[in-house]
C-alpha cells in the first residue's frame, strides 16, 4: 500500500468510525454552502442584470445645433468611439429626436403640434459601455469634446440597480462569514473527535519523529473529504432547485427594466467552483484548527 | 554522542528535577542510568530527545546544540533516537508487523526500505513467526521485543529505554536485555533506566547513579561520589 493511499484510507476510515457525528457535520456544511450559494446565484443574477441595464442605457451626448453638418458629426462621433470603455456609438438627428419624443408623450404627441419647422429637441449621440465600472470617466471625457454641449445619464435607475448589487454583496459576505466561522468550528470539533481517538498514534508518532505535516495530513484529508463531499451534496441540491423553480421565475432580458434570471446553464459552473473552494477551505481550516493543540514540539 | 553540560531542568511548579548535571556518553557505549523514584532519570531523557528544554545548561545530541535546533528539526533528531518505554506503547488494534511498519511510514521510509527493515528487525529481536499477531496475543517479553523492533526499524545510532524491563519477570527481563547488549555491541549506544540490581550486578557496564537530580555516582567517572 502506498504512503498516500495509506493517508486517504486513514481519513476515510476516521470518518466512518464517527458516522453519525460526520453526517450531522456534512449537514451543517450544505447549509452554510446552500444559502451561501443562493446568495452567490443573486449576486450573479443582480450583476448580469447591471450589465443588462447598463448596456441598454448608455449615455445621451447632446450635440450644440452649431455643429450639425456631416463633418462635424462625423468628428464627434470618431472621438466618441475612441473614448475608452465606449462600445459603441449611435446617432440620433433633430427629427429623430422629434420622433423620439412624440413617442414617449404617445397621446399627449399633440402637444408638440406647429414644432416640426423650429425643431426644439436636440440631436444626439447614445454612447453605450463595454462595463459599467469607470462609467464617470467616460462621461467626463465626454464632455471636454467639441461640440457636446451636455451629456445626460439615467443616473436614478442606474444607480437603485447598483445599490441592490451592494446591498446583495454586503449581505453575501456578512451572512457568508458567519457561516463560514460557524461551519469551521463544527468541522474542528468532529475532527477533535478523530484526533482524541488516535491520541496513543499521534503521540507514538512523534516519539518516533514524524513531523507536524505527517501527523496533520490524515485529518486535513478527512476534512477535505468532508468539504468535498458537502460540495457535491449542495451542487446538486443547489443545481436541481434552480432549474426546477427557474421556469417560473421571470427571464433576464425577456422585459425592460424587470429584474430578470439567468439560465442556470450561466451559473453552475461559478457555483461549482465556489462550493469546492469552499469545501477544500473549510476542511483545511476546521482540521488544522482541531490538530493544533496536539502539535506542539 | 550525548553531552551534557551543567544541565538544569526546573518545572513549572518548581521542581528541581535535575539540578546542573553534567556528562558525556560517547559513541557506542553502553550506559545504565539508575536512582529512586523522582530522582529525574525520565526527566533526563525527555530532555535527550527534546520533548522538554533545559532551564539552564547545554546539551549536545551528535555534536549538535539542541538549543538551536528549530522546531521543524526537532522529528529529524528524534529519528536518530529510538525509544523503548516500560509499558511498551504499541497499537493495539495493529499487528506486530503493522507496529513496526508504522514507524517506517512516520520517518516516510520507501516501500523497499519497509520489506527490507520489517524482516531484518523481526530477526534481530527474535520475533519470527509472530508477525501476524496482535500485540494482546503476546506475552510481556514479546510485546517489549515489539517495541524494541519497532525503535531499531528505522535504525537509529541512540536507544534510549525508560525501564524496559520494569514489568516483566527476571527471566523474560533477561532476554530483553540481551538482546539490548546485543544491538549495542554493532554499535548502537544504549541508555537504559532500570531499577533493576541484579541486571546491573550481572552485567560490567557504566552506571550513572541519580538521586534527588544530582549525580550520586558515575562508575566510569570514578566510582561513587
Ligand atoms: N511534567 C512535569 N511537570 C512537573 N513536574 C514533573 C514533570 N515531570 C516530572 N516531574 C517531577 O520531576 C521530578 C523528576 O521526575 P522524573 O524525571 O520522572 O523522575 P524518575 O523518572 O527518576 O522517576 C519528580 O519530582 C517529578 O514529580
Ligand atoms: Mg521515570
């Protein structure tokens, strides 16, 4: 038998002597990775849908009427499209805008009656981002051009969808470290158990010179087996659920301005790696943490 | 190969269990170290292996200070010592040959080493056909043979034993320790603490008398102090 597969029966066999105690653990493990995971599977949903919105929103770049000939505009819109973070650059004349706003007054368009000849809506340039960080700069940068005479964002929606996204993030990692902590000390205090129970082994070992890496790796391979298994466990669960409640729930993109879901065939890779990450970082901590009193020199 | 150089070690509650001990055990020799209870022979020993530190003094293991040697390094020098204790601290829900081979697998040995050295040790301690026992199978001469083959597997240049024949009767006791002389005389140095008169009378060896963690008497250092 070799010294690794010696290591990985070790930790197995830990793990089946005290059955019941891992079982609850592993427990306790998918419950901190499932709400964790609801939150990662938010978290992703709120920042496709900033993407979303911002993508659609853009910014309106107003055109001074001084600078409405071919040459000019095309100036402008060359200088637009080097603006970094700009992907790409849409020009809407005087009567679009007329038209534009006709449409959004819908049966009030009579008001704007007898304005056709002196056209007051001015033309303008819809400039939409590859993302949404560094939005400011391009808007600044915006407005040192030459003929832009203001330049005009729909900061309210914009800016309630960034602050979910915060709201969701902040909520992620606080709720997220609790468990996290709280998961830690169970998986120490199951592993305490497999380290009592091996004591004679352990202090043997070390009359006879294993070091620290030795003795520890058993337990560190018995709560890794426990994070991974718990990773597994939660995928599953996590994965089954949205897809079986993700019909009902509203499609991002499918309705404007509607918070949106994304397809799971989007996330279960992001969760996968979560969840094993997660997995290997909570057995690692909790069997170190539950070895160390046995370490000293 | 052990010095110790006005070694002083006091306990948390202030026991002096060794009060500025110094001597020298060279390569190869064979040492009893004897003294009533308390008088700090285990004490002397831990130090050995540097489960305990000195409050004072030097030691020196194969001319190294124990002093600087790190915490990392410290299973490294417990390799060279091989270590028997009076009430044998095998595993018990492993074979013999599982005993022994878990020593191999602690120091890392390849899978080669561990055939090789399993064989080799169950030989020299006379343990032949017993390999498949557990130690409950055993008698208490077996079992301390066990042991013995398990601190001689991963070949050490020091034995320290902490009176390995302290519950075994004369006869078995015997054995051990010829078996003890026998390790010694390929060169391995060999510390025993016994209470045990007539194994001491029996055999020319050096003795280092301790009472009350003070050398009482040292017989290759001039007979009784
Ligand atoms: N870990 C310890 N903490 C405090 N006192 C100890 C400890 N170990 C030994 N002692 C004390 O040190 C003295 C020497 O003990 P020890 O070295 O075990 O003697 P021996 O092995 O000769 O019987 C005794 O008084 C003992 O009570
Ligand atoms: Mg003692």
């Amino acid at each position: 038998m070799k010294t690794s597969t010696y290591l990985f029966k070790q930790g197995y066999e830990n793990l089946k002597k005290h059955g019941s105690k891992t079982f609850t653990t592993m427990l306790i493990i998918c419950a901190t990775m499932i709400v964790l995971g609801i939150f990662l599977i938010l978290v992703e949903n709120v920042n496709k849908n900033v993407k979303t919105v911002t993508e659609g929103q853009g910014l309106q770049a107003f055109v001074s009427d001084d600078y409405l000939d071919d040459e000019n505009i095309q100036q402008i819109a060359r200088k637009l499209k080097d603006v970094e973070n700009v992907k790409e650059v849409i020009y809407l004349d005087k009567d679009d805008a007329f038209e534009d706003a006709k449409s959004t007054l819908k049966e009030y368009a009579y008001l704007l009656d007898g304005l056709e000849k002196s056209n007051p809506f001015p033309a303008s340039f819809i400039v939409k981002f590859d993302k949404l960080e560094g939005t400011e700069d391009v808007k600044e940068t915006i407005e040192t051009i030459d003929g832009i005479y203001k330049v005009g964002y729909n900061e309210t929606i914009l800016n309630a969808v960034m602050s979910v996204a915060d709201i969701a993030k902040v909520a992620f990692f606080g709720i997220g470290t609790v468990m996290i902590v709280i998961s830690i000390f169970i998986i120490s205090n199951t592993i305490k158990l497999a380290v009592y129970s091996n004591k004679r082994e352990i202090f043997i070992m070390r009359y006879i010179g294993a070091t620290n890496k030795f003795i520890r790796r058993p337990f560190i391979v018995e709560g890794t087996l426990m994070g991974l298994g718990s990773a597994a466990i939660s995928w599953v669960l996590v994965s089954l659920g949205y897809i079986a409640i993700y019909a009902r729930l509203p499609k991002i993109g499918s309705t404007l301005g509607v918070f949106g879901f994304a397809p799971y065939s989007e996330l279960w890779f992001v969760v996968l790696i979560a969840f094993i990450l997660l997995g290997v970082i909570l057995g690692m901590l909790g069997s170190s943490l539950a070895i160390k009193k046995y370490l000293k020199a | 190969m052990i010095e110790f150089k006005q070694v002083t070690k006091k306990y948390d509650h202030g026991v002096i269990a060794l009060d500025n001990i110094s001597l020298k055990i060279e390569k190869g020799e064979f040492v009893f170290l004897v003294g009533p209870s308390g008088s700090g022979k285990s004490t002397f020993l831990k130090l050995v292996i540097k489960e305990e530190d000195p409050t004072s003094g030097n030691i020196n293991i194969n001319s190294r200070d124990l002093s600087k040697l790190k915490d990392k390094d410290v299973p490294y020098l417990r390799r060279k010592i091989g270590f028997v204790f009076q009430d044998f601290r095998l595993l018990y829900d492993k074979t013999v040959a599982e005993n022994i081979i878990f020593a191999l697998r602690v120091i890392e040995a390849s899978e080669r080493e561990i055939r090789t050295q399993l064989s080799s040790v169950i030989k020299q301690v006379g343990l032949e056909g017993k390999e498949n026992s557990y130690p409950n199978q055993l008698s208490g001469g077996e079992q301390q043979r066990v042991a013995l083959a398990r601190a001689l597997a991963t070949r050490p240049p020091i034995i320290i034993a902490d009176e390995p024949t302290g519950n075994l009767d004369a006869v078995t006791a015997k054995g051990i320790m010829d078996t003890l002389y026998e390790i010694n005389t390929k060169g391995t140095t060999v510390v025993v603490v016994t209470h045990d008169q007539n194994i001491i009378r029996a055999s020319n060896k050096r003795v280092i008398a301790l009472d009350k963690g003070k050398i009482v008497s040292d017989t290759k250092t001039g007979g009784v102090m």
